[in-house]
C-alpha cells in the first residue's frame, strides 16, 4: 500500500513538474519574444518604441484583437496612451490615435509611409487601381478620378441617383415584414454603382446576379493569400474573373459608340479625363478600374446609410427637425412626384442639398459617431518621431478614425449624437483638420468623399420626407466595427409611406 501511495506522489510530481517546466517555458519564450522586437528598435534613433505588449511568439495579440473587437484597442489605449505597439496578423503594428499624431501619418505619404492592404485586396482587385498605385502614378489617377468626383459631374449624377433612392424605397415600404436594413442598404449602393457610376442599362435580373459575384468578391477581399482550390483568395479571383468578363462588353459598347450630350456617367467622365490628361487606359486598367468604381461607392456608402437610418430610428426629435428643414425648403412630399420629395421644381440639385444645413449636420454626425471605417494602415519607409516615441522603418501603423473622433477635445460629450454640433452657431464645427476624419486625410483621402455625402443626403431627404419607421426588434443591433460597421444580425426595420407627409 506505502509503494502504492508513493508511486502516485511520484507520478503527481512528475505532472507538477512538466506543467512547471512548460509554463516557465512559455514566460521565457515571451519575454525572448519581446526582446526581440525591443532589440530591432533604431538604434539611431534617441526615442524609445512606444509602450504596449507584442504578446506571444508569432500570433502576437491577434487572438486578443480577432475576439475582442473594437474593445482590444480602447482597453490598450487607455493603458497605454494613443501611441502603442502590438503585434498583429505577423506584423509589428503601432496604433495611432489623436489629430496631431495622425496628421504626421496622412500627410507623410510617399515620404515617411506608404499605403499597405493586405495582399488578398491587392491581389484580387489588382495593380492597376487607385488603392494599389504609388507616387506619380498615383498622382495621375486622382487626377483623372478629379473630374469623375467634380461638383458639375455630380450635378448630372444627382437626378438617377434619386430615382434609384426612390424606387428602393418604395420596395423598403411595400414589404410585409421587416427590412433588413443593412442588405438594403448594399443593394440600393450596389445599383447606384452600376446604373450611375458606370451607366450600366441591364435587367433587374442581371443586376441581382452581379451584386452576388461583387458580393463573393468583397467576402473573400481579405482572405489569407493562399491560392489553392476553395481558397478565399480563389473565390476573389474567380469573382473578379466573372466581372472583367461583363465589364469588358460594356466598354467596349461604351468605346464604340458616341456620347450622349444627354446624360454623362462616371465612366464616361473618367475616359474622357483620361485623354485630356495625354494618359489612354489599357483595356486591362479600364476593367479594373470599374470593379475599383463599385468597390468605392457600394460597402463603405451602404455602411454609413444603415448608420444613419438606426441614428433616425434612435433619435426622432433629429427627425422633427429635419422634416421641419424639409417643409421650409419646399421639399416636403409632392404628390406630383411618384412618392418622393422633389420639391418644387424638377426634383434636387446640388444647391437645394446644399440649403438643407440641418440634414448636412446629420450626415456628418453619423460619419462622426460611426465612420464606416475604423482606421487605415500604412508601411514605415523611414524612422520618424510621434508624441515622443520612435516609429520604426519597416513596421506597420495604423490610425485611428474612431478613437480620434471620440477622443477629440473639440467634440463636447462626444459619446452623444447630436448633429447640432455642427451648426455654424456652435464651436465644434470648427473642428480643425484633423479631428474629424471620416475621409481620411491627405492624398490618400477618399476621393469620391463628395459622392458618398450626397448618396447620403438624398437618402436622408427621401426617408425623412416620405416615410415611418419602427425597429422590429425588441433592442437594438449591437454594432460591429470590422472590416466597416454593420450591425452584427442586421438591422430590421418596417417601412411604410406616412400619408400624413401625402
């Protein structure tokens, strides 16, 4: 019995012991690990690396970020202040929050960093688009871009962008059951994309067929870049394919035929930018192109117009108000009109968009309190200072749009919305250039920002003037921030034409 007792003790021991050896050897690894990072700082450089955790050998803090969500980098942020390390994806990453400290980084293009997307997004939507260009080419493709996203280009955008909010709409209300908002919300950005952007004249049935190819191809965006059979990478590519395909036919009718004085597309805009710039597009960068032109105008919009339907559904003394500006500005319901706010005249232009403060105010709370991007990474090409810490060459960093926007001391209780912030009567609409960024910022800054604005507005108009809406749902969605926000399990709305607005 004694030999019995004392053969489990040993063998008790022996367990204690190999559990004890294994997390010694863990601690060790660790800090092994975090030595060697802390050991590739410059040397030349007389500022130490900023504070935070590279966590454990090669997963880093990826664990901690993937389950955490936007919660991983406000607890580090509030440990360590708004410049931190990390190490994320196989990468060292130094998180940047703070106007003055992301101002160094937007306006250090092409001279202390460069843009980074993942391989998977450069790979699938490939190197001829403006995402994947660098320096003087760069250069030239905002500038052909420029007279696409020109204030006179979207004049003449603006009359199908609205019949296209409108007739959306009118599905939204002539539902049965509830509205996922956020689904809507892609198909309406997808057809603008398409029928605006590229001019594209099609049967509802193809367009229904592209927007789930383009929605293949946005799901596998950010895959790993592994191409091998079932792949994410494989299934962009191969939803990439199935695009340039279509897209071809479509320019080359567009190349063969003459424009019409009539009507004048995004696409039409950027070829004949192109030539005026002595800078003729392959066929190759033309498709790219295209794909690039829905990419920009369809996930990020859609985002940002699900945000601002679940702000209206939250707030509906925003909406008094609005419908209030509405009323005064000749753009409450006509009944002329097929069910929409065209006003008085002719339906919207841009100086009617522009008259209506109150709406502008709440379209830039909403890109205040949930820009559709949380934040954009770039590549280190040279050792550069930021609120005293170095940022070392070859290592990534990401900045922060939302934290800087919740951060900003410009911004009163900005975890309230309150779209009166912005009214010419207050201080914070002075927010100085980098305190609001839901565009970016710099040359990298988005370019079809004025686009987005405008999508936004006429779906504010066109809600607010024409419709009721109640949740579905007993809370809430809870909101999720990556890749851009959207609500976790959509947003269920019920939509219905208010006949006291008639």
């Amino acid at each position: 019995m004694f030999l019995l007792e004392l053969s489990h003790l040993s063998a008790l021991l022996t367990a204690l012991m190999s559990v004890l050896s294994a997390l010694i050897l863990l601690a060790v690894s660790r800090q092994l690990w975090t030595f060697r990072w802390t050991i590739m700082r410059d040397k030349e450089c007389k500022f130490p690396l900023p504070n935070g955790s590279m966590g454990w050998p090669l997963v880093g803090e990826t664990f901690h970020w993937l389950f955490q969500g936007s919660n991983f980098h406000i607890s580090r942020r509030e440990k360590h202040g708004n410049v931190f390390k990390t190490h994320l994806l196989g990468k060292p990453v130094i998180r940047v929050t703070g106007a003055e400290n992301i101002r160094k980084i937007l306006l250090g293009e092409h001279n202390l960093v460069c843009t980074q997307w993942p391989q998977s997004t450069r790979i699938i939507l490939g190197p001829n688009t403006l995402v994947n260009s660098i320096g003087e080419l760069h250069k030239k493709k905002r500038k052909i871009l420029a007279k696409v996203f020109s204030r006179g280009a979207l004049e003449t955008y603006l009359p199908r962008l609205q019949d296209i909010v409108k007739s959306e709409i009118a599905k939204w209300c002539s539902e049965p059951g509830p509205v996922d908002v956020y689904v809507a919300a892609k198909s309406l950005t997808f057809r603008i994309a398409v029928r605006v952007l590229l001019g594209l004249k099609m049967e509802e049935k193809r367009i229904v067929y592209l927007s789930k190819i383009f929605e293949q191809l946005m799901n596998n965006l950010f895959s790993l870049p592994i191409d091998a059979p079932m792949s994410g990478l494989r299934k962009g590519i191969k939803a990439r394919e199935i695009l340039h395909t279509c897209m071809q036919k479509i320019i080359e009718e567009k190349m063969q035929k003459q424009q019409s004085e009539e009507y004048y597309d995004a696409f039409d805009y950027m070829l004949s930018s192109a030539k005026e710039n002595g800078h003729e597009l392959s066929m190759q960068e033309l498709k790219e192109t295209a794909v690039e032109l829905i990419f920009a105008a369809h996930s990020t919009t859609a985002s940002a117009s699900t945000s601002l339907i679940l702000q209206l559904l939250r707030h509906p003394a925003v909406v008094e108000k609005a419908q209030i500006e509405l009323e005064s500005e000749g753009l409450g319901y006509d009944a002329h009109s097929a069910q929409g706010c065209s006003g008085k005249e002719n339906g919207l232009n841009m100086e009617k968009l522009s008259q209506l403060r109150y709406i502008d105010c709440v379209v830039k709370e909403v890109l205040r309190f949930l820009p559709p991007v949380s934040g954009g990474y770039r590549t280190v090409l040279q050792t550069f200072e930021l609120d005293g810490y170095q940022i070392p060459k070859g290592w990534s960093v990401m900045y922060s749009i939302r934290d800087t926007h919740e951060t900003a001391a410009v911004f009163q209780s900005p975890e309230i919305f309150d779209p009166d912030r912005f009214g010419s009567e207050r201080e914070e609409s002075k927010t100085g250039r980098f305190n609001y960024v839901p565009f970016g910022g710099g040359i990298r800054s988005c370019v079809g920002k004025e686009l987005a604005q405008m999508i936004l507005k006429t779906l504010a108009v066109e809600v607010i003037g024409t419709c009721k809406w109640t949740l579905a749902t007993d809370t809430f969605p809870k909101m999720q921030t990556v890749p851009i926000v959207h609500p976790v399990n959509g947003l269920h709305v019920h939509f219905n034409y208010d006949s006291l607005l008639r």
